[in-house]
C-alpha cells in the first residue's frame, strides 16, 4: 500500500491590476467559471510549471499555500533576560529597597495598596477603622 504524503492546502490568489483589488479562489476551476475569458488549460499550465505566475496587463494570477499553523520562530537567546537577586531569605534586607520603590510611587497608588493590605485583614462586613486616618490635600 502507498502512503501519501500531505499537500498543503492552496488557493488562488487573483490580482485585478486597474481596480486595485484581490481576490482569493478555493481553486482555479472556480476563477475560470466566474471569469469564461480565462482558459482553464492556460492558467494550469503557467502555475503548475515552476509555480510561475500568469501576468498581463489586467490579472496577476498564482497560487499560494494556505498558512495553516504559524510558523516556528527559533531563538538562538533569549530576548529578555531575568534580573535576580539570590540571597538567603533570613540576610535578604528588603526593607531599604521596598522603602525606595514605594516612595517613587504617586500617592494615589501608595493609598491602595494600603487599602488593599488592611482589607485583607478585615472579617466579612467589617469595616476599616478611620479614627487614626489623617487627609492630606493633595497638591495638583
């Protein structure tokens, strides 16, 4: 028994030259029977020796394989590189670098990630505690 190879699915790509317009046919039998003055025996011929296409004035005629997976792209490295700090959980010394980033932070954010924090702690239908809460006025 023979086992045949998969072709790849193909279609027939249709260039109109004076409307600047594509079409796209499922085979070339359809584009000659929507267009009776293009000979079928004609086009076959120009796209089957050397997938050349059939060109004139008016059509650009070719077939094109349908893409049907996307294409493997091979990295020889990586494009983004991970930036770590390995150090014992207990020698970390986090406390500078937190301070750092959540002083570069605009207030509005700092506020809700306060909010976020106490609301974790709270039980089902408490409320926050706003007696110690100061409001600053923002400057805009």
């Amino acid at each position: 028994m023979k086992q045949q190879t998969p072709r790849n699915k193909r279609v027939v790509l249709v260039h109109w030259k004076q409307q600047v317009q594509v079409e796209v046919f499922s085979n070339l039998k359809n584009f000659c029977l929507s267009y009776p003055q293009y000979n079928y025996n004609t086009l076959n011929n120009y796209l089957s020796k050397g997938k050349t296409a059939y060109d004139n004035d008016q059509i650009r005629v070719e077939r094109k394989e349908i893409i049907a997976k996307p294409k493997s792209i091979q990295q020889t490295s990586r494009a983004i590189v991970p930036v770590l700090r390995r150090v014992q959980m207990k020698n970390a010394e986090e406390e500078m670098r937190d301070w750092q980033y959540w002083l570069s932070q605009p207030v509005i954010k700092r506020a809700e990630a306060v909010t976020f924090l106490v609301g974790q702690m709270l039980e089902k239908g408490q409320r926050m505690d706003k007696t110690m809460i100061k409001k600053i006025k923002q400057r805009q």
